[in-house]
C-alpha cells in the first residue's frame, strides 16, 4: 500500500493500542492493525481493522478485560 501523501515507499504494518469513545466511555483497543508510513508517519487504518472498530464500538464484541490507567493532564501536571 502506498502513502496517500505520495511517500516513495509503501507502508508498514504495524499493531498498535488505540482509544475509542463508545457513548463517551473511553475503550482501548490493542494490536490493532495499521498502515504507517515510515517516511512520514502518516498512517492509515486497513478496512479489516476499521470493521473491528466499529463492531466494538457497537458492542458486538466481548472485552478481554479492563483497562485501568493514570491520566496526566497535561495542563495541570505538577512534577515531583
Ligand atoms: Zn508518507
């Protein structure tokens, strides 16, 4: 697969963990398939895994677990 910004080179697929709003509650989502381009971190979400997002975020899917983490603010981060 090509870049859509017309790198030279193709894409690399690369799984990553990404957040998703489902009536506003936060649901993260992990080895997710995507497109990256390595020349301009352009990336891109194959069909595949835009299927699997949706169907989660319709709620056909069971999750594998809870994801709790901190959250930082970034404009109300105190440094120790
Ligand atoms: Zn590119």
């Amino acid at each position: 697969m090509q870049c859509p910004s017309g790198c030279p080179c193709s894409m690399e697929e690369r799984k990553v963990e990404r957040m998703f709003h489902r009536n506003s509650e936060p649901v993260v989502i992990s080895d997710l398939v995507m497109y990256v381009c390595p020349e301009c971190g352009q990336e891109s979400m194959p069909l595949s895994s835009a299927r699997i997002v949706e169907n989660i975020l319709n709620g056909k899917a069971k999750p594998s677990g809870k994801f709790v983490a901190e959250l930082y603010e970034v404009s109300s981060v105190i440094l120790n």
